[in-house]
C-alpha cells in the first residue's frame, strides 16, 4: 500500500507531464479546419472544391479559397488583401469565402456553401464553432448563417438555397445575430447530439428562405453579402460539475472522476488492488493525509473528457442501513456529466417522503440516508419505517437535456414494521438482500411471492398497439400505473380507481419499456416489448 500526500496543481503539472501523464485537450475533429492544407495555390474563381483537402461540393455556386501564396501571382485571392476586401486570417495563412445574397440574382437566389465531413459517435453531444467576417467590399449583410448536419452529403446542381429536410437533415442551427464587422472575425457555437454512430456531413453556410438582407452604409455597388470563413472546428466537449470532493470510500469499481476546477481526494478513500481510477481537473487536484492506494491512479490537470455526459446510472447500494457505521448508511451513485441533481423518494402509499435538491460536489454523490424532510403527518420523525421506496433520481448537465432515473430501494434500519409494510419480505429476505447488496439486484424480483396472477395482469406482451392492465381487487385502490423507456425516462404515468384500463403503445418507438404499477400494498414490475 502507498500513501500519497501532495498537491498536485498546474504549476507543477509540466512535471507529472514528463512523468507520463496526459493533458486532456478537446480534439478538433474537422481534417482541414482552417483550409491551410489544398492541392495547388488558388488563382481564380471556384477555387475551392477540388482543392482545399477535405471540403466538399454542395452547390453549382463557386465558394473561395485564400492564401498567402496568390501574393506572389495575381494578388485576386491572397492574403491579407484580395478581390473581396482586406482581412488577416484568424489563423494560419488561409480562409474561404462565401456568397450568402447576391443583390442581382433574385431568381433563383445565389447562395454558397462550405460542406466537409465528421466522424461522430451517437449519444455524444459536439460543441460545433466558426469564425466569420463580412468582408470589406460587400454592400449587404445577412442574418442566419449557421451549419446544417446531414447523414448523406448534399448535392444540388443549381445555384438555388440549401432548403432543411427533416427526412435527409439531421439538424439545421442558424444565428440569430447579424455579423456586420468587416475588421473583427466574430465566432459562432452551436451544439448537436449525435443520433448515430458514424460519417455526418456538417454544411456551413446561410440557411433560412429569409435571411433578412441589409444594405451597408458603405455602399460599394458589388450587390452582395460575402462572408469570410475560417477555424471551423467540431469537438466532444463532456459536461463536469465545478469542485468534487472524495472522502471515507472505498472506491472499488473502476472510475473516472473529473471536475472543471478542482478535485479533493481523502481522507479515508483506498482504492483497492487491481482497480484504476482516473481523476482529471481543471486546475488542481488535492490529496490529503490518510488517502491509501493500493492500486493504479491516474491524475492529470486537463480538460472535461467527452466521456462526461449523463448516461446510466447505478444506484448503490439497493438495500441501505442507516445505522452509523459506515456500511451502506446512504443511497449513493457516481454521476457523469451532471451539475446539479434533484431526488425524490416515494413511498408504498405513493406519497413524497423526501425531496431535495443540489450540486454535484461529491463522488460518489449520496442523496439519501433514509429520514424524511416532508411535513404531513404520517411522514413526522426523523428516520422513516422500514420498508420499500422508490427513488426518483433527476440529473442536470450544462446544456443537455435532464434525464430521469429511477430505483426501489428497501430501507431497513430497525424501525418496527407497520402492518402494509410487513407484506413486503419477510425477515429472512431483508437478510438475504443486506448480505447481497453489492450485486444491485432488482428488489422488485424479490417481492413476487406476494402478488398472485389474479391480481395483476397485463397482457399482450409482446404487443404491436395496445396493453390491456386487469386490476382486480376493489381494495387494492387506487394504482398509480407508470411507463418507463430504457433510458429510465418515465413516459406515461395515471393514477386510476378502475379495475382495467387500456392505452396505446404505438405513439412510442418500438422496443423494450419498464412499467411499474404501485399502491400502498403492492409495487409490480413488468418488461414491455413493443413491436
């Protein structure tokens, strides 16, 4: 066992460097993004297809290619000064230029376009930027450039816009902003979550039937909106919250730990034999006295990894015993890509018990250790009554979307069973679970021996529309009946006094669906597939 106690911060990281640790850097993945790389210098009109490496045709328009190297030939297509105004690169030698409105070509409109290819990876959401200047000799100015995805490359042998189609576009984002500086490269960011896993086609150009053209009042009679185009750049930028701390765990599953700012390690953490963990930080990342490894740790000032999104989550443990002695006192989880989180814990009566909200500033990040903060009468005291609970787990992460996940938890900290609760499990199984927890068994599959047949139904499973649910027991009402899809977003929820009811399935994708029916005596789980 080694015991390590320093700081480790981004003064001395150029040390650990050397060491053979890895500066976490975003990676552009654009193959050409400031157009420096190009099959032969450009001297005339529709230089740019076929030369700049990488970049595609879109339309039978004639988009530009400008580099340091016309300096020396014609001087049409250098820089800093050529046929379409003055400006210096915003980096390296090169930069393209576009037409987004041309003043005497009304019918059909003239616009050009900048389209090259991207590699991604589905469920990973991308920080897409450019840079763009109106040049000096243009009279109008446009509103709405921006970037279109597509998952087939867009071909038209016209002169005619790029028109969105949901059916071949995965994806269209335009600026709200007008770029009217001729002298300032100005950047514009967008964000796109990959849908599938492989070649997308990113397009740059104007976008919108209307883009709102604006004359100049520096008219110079060229009748048209050109915009300079340079640094396009595509990376996998993970969501991390500010700060984390670690401390008293025993980190036994292999983990990547990240902040944007800082993160503190110990006391009281031990990495085990044969697990890696992997901590990143912005800035700086602490170890106090009393941290122990015993096995391989990587720590490294870097970037948040792509890897930081919000995906599953494992709850841990499914049986918690909030006795003080440091063995599963809470309900705990390590979280990626969120930075803020609120949980919500239900009971069998379908009451809120518990409801909190925060930031994620811990690892792992433990949100309940079985006491309720709800004020009705049946919820008074500090510790709840042992029994079964559902946890509603609700993640928030810089700009992605929210996402939901949920979890039955058993809570067992030798309050005395109230007569619902003691329908649950015997004695005997909370033993079994206790014992068993690491494994993260569904709790639910232990409960089956107290629902009969005749009880519950639902049926047909598979089924192509329509479910049918028989509720057949008049003191067993009212049922709350909810829907999740495998991501554990909860879709469908009704609380119902029928004994059966019936509800369309085809409105959602095909595939595999959780639904969860519960009552005060009863929580039943079932697998849906939908075909």
């Amino acid at each position: 066992m080694k015991s390590l106690n320093f700081k480790i911060v981004a003064f001395l990281f150029a040390i650990i460097g050397a060491c053979g640790y890895n500066l976490s850097q975003p990676t552009n993945l654009i193959t050409n993004p400031s157009f420096e790389q190009k099959n032969f210098c450009p001297q005339n009109d529709d230089n740019l297809v076929n030369n700049a490496i990488g970049w595609l045709k879109t339309t039978n328009t004639t988009p530009d290619l400008f580099d340091v190297c016309n300096n020396s030939l014609n001087g049409n297509f250098g820089v800093p000064v050529n046929s379409r105004g003055t400006m210096i690169p915003k980096s390296g030698s090169s930069y393209a230029g576009i037409v987004t409105h041309w003043q005497d070509q009304p019918n059909p409109p003239w616009k050009e376009y900048l389209q090259t290819t991207v590699s991604l990876e589905v469920g990973i959401t991308y920080d897409i930027e450019f840079w763009a200047v109106s040049s000096s000799i243009s009279d109008w100015t446009t509103k709405g450039l921006g970037i279109l995805i597509s998952a087939n490359q867009v071909i038209n042998q016209t002169t005619a816009p790029v028109i969105f189609n949901t059916n071949l576009h995965l994806n269209a984002q335009t600026s709200e902003n007008r770029i009217v500086s001729t002298t300032e490269w100005q950047k514009l960011s967008f964000r796109y979550k990959a849908s599938f896993t492989g070649l997308h086609y990113l397009i740059i150009g104007d976008f919108k039937a209307n883009n709102e053209p604006q004359l100049k009042n520096n008219v110079t009679n060229y009748g048209f909106a050109y915009y300079y185009i340079d640094d396009v750049s595509v990376s996998a930028q993970g969501c991390c919250p500010e700060n984390i701390t670690i401390e008293n765990r025993i980190i036994s599953t292999p983990q990547t730990i990240a902040a944007s700012n800082s993160v503190t390690v110990g006391p009281n953490v031990q990495i085990p034999n044969g697990n890696t963990v992997h901590i990143i930080a912005g800035n700086e990342i602490t170890f106090l006295p009393g941290f122990d490894s015993e096995s391989n740790l990587d720590a490294f000032i870097g970037t948040c990894p792509k890897e930081n999104q919000i995906k599953g989550i494992n709850f841990f443990p499914n049986v918690i015993t909030p006795n003080g002695d440091g063995i599963n006192d809470e309900l705990c989880m390590y979280v990626q890509g969120a930075t803020n989180y609120t949980i919500q814990i239900i009971n069998r009566f379908g009451r809120t018990v518990f409801l909190q909200g925060g930031i994620v500033n811990q690892a792992p990040l433990c949100v309940w250790d079985g006491t309720c903060n709800q004020s009705f009468p049946a919820c008074s005291g500090t510790h709840l009554n042992d029994g079964t609970y559902f946890a509603i787990l609700t993640l928030i992460g810089c700009d992605f979307p929210n996402k939901t996940f949920t979890q039955n938890v058993l809570l067992f900290n030798g309050k005395s069973l109230n007569n619902e609760d003691s329908l649950i499990v015997d004695n005997t199984k909370i033993s079994l679970l206790i014992e068993d927890s690491s494994k993260d068994k569904l709790l639910t599959n232990s409960f089956s021996t107290i629902i009969n047949d005749d009880e519950i139904s639902v049926f047909p499973n598979p089924t192509t529309n329509l479910i049918n649910i028989n509720l057949s027991k008049e003191k067993n009402k009212p049922f709350n009946i909810q829907l999740f899809d495998v991501n554990s977003n909860l879709i469908f929820h009704i609380t119902t006094h029928e004994s059966s009811i019936q509800f369309n399935t085809s409105r959602y994708p095909k595939g595999v669906y959780l639904l969860r029916i519960f009552n005060q005596y009863t929580v039943f789980t079932e697998k849906i597939i939908t075909q």
